[in-house]
C-alpha cells in the first residue's frame, strides 16, 4: 500500500483496489481503536455577564468533540442530573495518518516538508494540545515565507463531490505571519497523471496563542477527484504546533449547540463515546448560574403619619429568589409636583432645604445580601404640603446579586390611582379605583369598570364575565407535550413545555423563526416568562404561551408576538419605548407602566395590543382536539 500510495501516477485500474484496501484499513483503525474521544465546551457569553458571576441572559452551549481513530458516534449531556440528551454523528471516522503526530521519521512519518530551504526546524515535540496523547509537529521558523507539513504522498482517498470536514488543533509563540491550514484536491488530469488544487484555506493564527482548533468544511467539486492532503505551516517568522488532525466525510465537525435559560444555579455534564464503544471518563462539567429576572413583586408599600400630615415615613417590600438582592443599591426618589421633577430634599424633613435630582438610600432590612425579600424604609419625608388634588408620588429601586435593576411602580402619596395603557387585554379583577399600596395596573376587567379617570384620555370598557381555565387545568388536557428543541423556541407545530422559569432572548430564538410559515404551537411554562429582545412571527404562524408564574417584559422590548395566558400577572416593563403585543393577553393582573416622551402619550399609546385571527387557527388546531373546547370569535 505504502508503495501505491507514494506514486505520483498510477493505473485507474488499480483504483478499485486501492479503494477496498483503504476500506480494509479503517476497518482495522477503528477495531483496534482503544482511546477515548475528548470534548470541549464554549459559552456565549464567554464569561459571565452579570455581577458576582451571575449570567444575566441565557448561556448558548457548543459542545465539541473529537476522535483521532474511529471517530465520534455521540456528544452526550445532562443538566443538573436530569436525563440524558444525546447527538448522534456518522461517518466520523478520521482518514488521516499519524494525526497526532506520535510516529517521529524524516521529519515525521507519513508526513513531509514543504518549501524545505534548511532553515525551518521540522520536528516532533513533547508539546501536545489537551487530550491528544503526548506529541505534536512543530515548526520554528527565522525567515518569511511559507514552511509547513503535508501529507501529499499519504492521502486520504476520496469520491467526486464529497462533503467533507477537517480539523486541527494550533499553538503559536510570536508568530509574525499567519498559521493555518490549506486542503487540496489532487486529480486525475487526463494525461495519465496527476495535478493538485487549492480547495480551501483555514482562518489563521499570529502572536503568542494558546492551544485552538481550526475546522474547515469543503467539498470534492471535481469530476477526476482521487483524494485530498492537508498543508499545516506558517507563513512568516516564529513558532508554531500542530496536534489532532482529522479528516472526515461527515458533513460537519462533531459538535452540539443548544440553550440554557433556566434562572438558577446549573451543573452541565458531557461526554462523548466513539464508534469503538471508548466512553469519554470521567464526565466532564461545567458549573454557572443564570438570572435574567429583575427583583419582582413589589409589595406592602405602607404610609406612617410622622409628625404633620403631610409628612411620612414609607416603606415596601421587593423580593428577589433567584440570586437575591443587592441590599447597598437600594435607593428612592420622590415628586411634590405631579411627576414633574424628582429627587429628594436635604434634609428629608423639610422642603425649605436643597433639591437634588438624584437617588437617596432607605434603611434595608434585612441588610445581608443575598436576602431573597427585603424592606426598604424611608426616614420621615415632608411632602411639603396637604394640597393632595396635586399628586405626590415615590418609587424605589435595587439590584439583585446578578446586577440586574428593578423599578417600583411609582405610588401615589396619601391618593389612590390606577395608569392604563394600549388596552384591549383581559383580567381576571375588576379596574376600580386602587389605593397605592395594591401596586397593580390594570387593562379592561372581569367584573366592570368604575370609578376611573386616566390622566391620558383612554377608553376603558367594561368586558363580560368569562370563566378561563388555569395552567393546570389546561395542562391536564394534553399530557402529550415535548421538550423545547434545544431548549429555545419551536419552529415546528406542536405542543412544548418548560418545568422551570424561560427566557425569550436572541439566544432561544432559532434561525428563521420569523419566516417560518403555518407554525402552529403551545408552549407551557410550568415558572415564569421572560421576554427580553424583539421577536416575530410569520402571518401565517403563532404561538400560544401557558404560564404558570408570571410574564414580565424587558423596558427595551418594542415588539412581541404570541397569544400570552398566565395565572400570574403580566408585567409590560417601565421606560418610554412604545411596545406592541401582536396576539393578546389573559392574565390574573398587569403593570402597564410604559409612558412615552413629552407629548407623545396625547395621540400615541404606550402599549398596544394588537389581536390577530391567526390565533383562532394556533388556538383551533392545538387546543381543542378531543375536548370540546371551542376557539372562536365573539362580538
């Protein structure tokens, strides 16, 4: 075979033989094949991207493996201890030669130099990437141009347009120039020879770079194809060490990519086994936790009388269960003048001192981080005066450990109030005239409307009486669900579901959602809902969402599309961006506390809820099948 193989022509007769020969040695390496594949993991971010090593939007996972011998069969994982999830791989097995260069020769066997001028030092080196026995190729080179190794004599026999996938692992030290890898395609030129092509160019390596891999795809596009060969150097001066190399006729470099958004902390296990049986040990894992949800559930906002009055001492409570929260961000702001200008005065307990238009700290208590439900209490403040028809109003702000910000609503001293913005969503309370310790805003009501006047104009009607199931009662129906696909958002009909808390950010979006047309799907949400970007469906398409917990979308968010029922309430986020819900909401309450800029609210709503029939078709196709449900439009 040797001799075959080191011939720079030969008969096209011998080609089927050389083929079934080849054949016969992999079958060989992969019997014989006693070493484990090895894996690597990324995450998107890179690093945590919140405080206190807290990730604030949801971790993008690729798993990669390799296999110098038989090659990959699976990449297997588990989150937290749950079941395993595999990804499975064919025609993995690696057709390179001493791909981790364990063989020494001249300069190492079954690979030669190119451009040897005698100055390039070619040679085996007890430097080796990760998981890649004990040697790797190195070059140092002290001129300019190109020095490298190829395996053109020992190449890997191939079929006319293949899709194939390459690899290698790369280290420089002060390279000036580029290292990298080039494929090359070597034909039969009709003349009884051979000729060579440049099929594709890996991306490059300079500096001073710890161990990386390099993968290039590339396809046999020539009708005369016999084979390729892989040419690994540096272009320029410096150092450079190549390990793992791989060939395949896998469409792509074995690797999975899937989400994680679950707010909490997370244990990732993975390995891989190769086509030989060699399991990946022991499992490896990576460790982090995710909060993408800002401290919630601002409750108990209580007045006490202190003094005169129109002086008081407020208090509230925020709670925060995931990282918990940052007691020393804990700050508040109030207005004597209709949420005109806001601030504080010094001293507090009186207005005849300076004004400043900033924040100022409560006491806190508890007062250790990392407190899950905290009481932020205010000194005595003088409100300045008793004239009440002209509002005074207070908000709050804290962190949680994670560096995520929440925004009280802003309450309404000694007065009751209610903020309604967009309209046209139902919930499961009446709209009345609410003091300011209820917190809630709502939209349209169950049991009429009275006793309202908005600040804006808008019209608010009273809904009829309906009766709507909760998430258990709608989950009991249809048992039958799967997992979300990778754990973001499906792009095809069905019916998903989520036991934890889900986050809709670009990272659980997946490629074409927007364009992707008929897509008819429920999502349940056994915790809460997250909506943290822009998204959009089809006009063909929808998705109905089931929350157990609550819904609460991000203040930068301007446009969503789904059918949204929650037992718990829906949160519209704080700031002046206008947001669109394509679909429409059932909830138990909202807090609809957008406003817009200056004198935009005359004439534009804050947020607008956009119903659209394609969801009688989602809510027709994936919610009443055998059980009498009807999914319709009343007047």
């Amino acid at each position: 075979m040797q001799s075959l193989l080191t011939k720079k022509t030969f008969p096209k007769l011998l080609l089927v033989s050389l083929f079934a020969l080849l054949f016969t040695k992999a079958q060989v390496k992969a019997q014989l094949d006693t070493t484990a594949p090895t894996s690597s993991i990324t995450l998107n971010p890179t690093s945590p991207d919140g405080d206190n090593g807290w990730y604030v939007s949801p971790v993008d996972i690729t798993i990669t493996s390799d296999d110098l011998d038989s090659g990959v069969s699976s990449i297997n994982w588990s989150i937290d201890g749950g079941p395993t999830q595999s990804q499975v791989f064919n025609n993995t097995l690696n057709q390179v030669q001493n791909p981790s260069f364990e063989t020494a020769g001249a300069p190492l066997d079954l690979w030669e130099k190119t451009n040897d001028d005698g100055i390039a030092l070619f040679t085996q080196d007890p430097t080796f990437a990760p998981g890649f026995d004990s040697n790797s190729a190195k070059i140092e080179s002290t001129v300019t141009g190109w020095h490298a190794f190829n395996n053109q004599t020992n190449y890997i026999v191939t079929s006319p347009y293949q899709n194939m996938t390459s690899s290698i692992w790369v280290k420089t030290d002060t390279a000036i120039g580029n290292a990298n890898y080039k494929v090359y395609l070597i034909y039969d030129n009709g003349l009884g020879g051979t000729a060579t092509q440049l099929l594709a160019t890996s991306s490059s390596v300079t500096g001073s770079a710890d161990w990386q891999k390099l993968t290039l795809n590339f396809s046999t596009n020539n009708s005369a194809t016999l084979g390729v060969y892989l040419d690994l150097g540096l272009d320029g001066i410096g150092t450079v060490w190549y390990d793992g190399v791989s060939v395949s006729s896998s469409l792509t470099n074995p690797s999975t990519n899937f989400a994680i958004s679950q707010n909490g902390s997370h244990t990732l296990s993975y390995w891989a086994l190769d086509n030989a049986n060699n399991e990946e040990l022991p499992h490896k894992t990576s460790s982090f936790k995710i909060d993408t949800k800002a401290p919630s559930r601002w409750t108990n906002f209580t007045l006490t009388e202190a003094g005169n009055n129109h002086t008081f001492i407020v208090s509230i409570k925020v709670s925060d269960t995931t990282s918990g929260l940052d007691v020393s961000t804990a700050e508040f702001q109030y207005s004597v003048d209709q949420g005109v200008t806001w601030g504080y005065y010094t001293p507090l307990s009186s207005c005849s001192g300076s004004f400043n238009s900033g924040w100022t700290n409560p006491s806190v208590s508890p007062s250790s981080d990392g407190s899950t439900t905290v009481t932020l209490t205010t000194a005595a403040i003088d409100f300045c005066n008793s004239n009440w028809t002209a509002t005074k109003e207070i908000r709050f702000r804290i962190k949680d450990m994670a560096g995520n910000l929440s925004q009280s609503p802003d309450f309404t001293i000694n007065g009751a109030w209610v903020r309604v913005a967009g309209g046209g969503a139902y919930s499961n309370y009446n709209i009345a005239m609410l003091s300011a310790s209820e917190g809630g805003y709502l939209a349209g009501a169950k049991e009429g409307v009275s006793n309202i006047t908005t600040t804006n104009n808008w019209y608010l009607e009273d809904y009829e009486i309906l009766s709507f199931d909760n998430y258990s009662a709608w989950y009991s129906k249809y048992p039958t669900t799967t997992s979300l696909p990778s754990g973001k958002l499906p792009t095809v009909s069905g019916k998903y579901r989520v036991n934890s808390d889900f986050t809709i950010a670009s990272s659980t979006i997946p490629n074409g959602l927007s364009t992707t047309q008929n897509l008819s799907s429920v999502v349940f949400v056994n915790g809460d809902l997250n909506i943290n970007t822009n998204y959009s469906l089809h006009a063909t398409s929808g998705i109905i969402f089931i929350v157990s917990g609550d819904i609460s979308v991000s203040s930068s968010t301007s446009s969503i599309d789904g059918f949204f029922i929650t037992d718990g309430q829906f949160d519209g986020g704080t700031g002046t961006t206008a947001l669109t819900v394509t679909g429409g909401v059932q909830a138990d309450s909202f807090n609809l506390k957008r406003s817009l800029n200056g004198s935009q609210n005359s004439s534009n709503p804050a947020i607008t809820f956009n119903y659209v029939a394609k969801y009688l078709v989602v809510g027709k196709n994936q919610l009443t099948a055998n059980f009498g449900v009807k999914w319709l439009e009343v007047e």
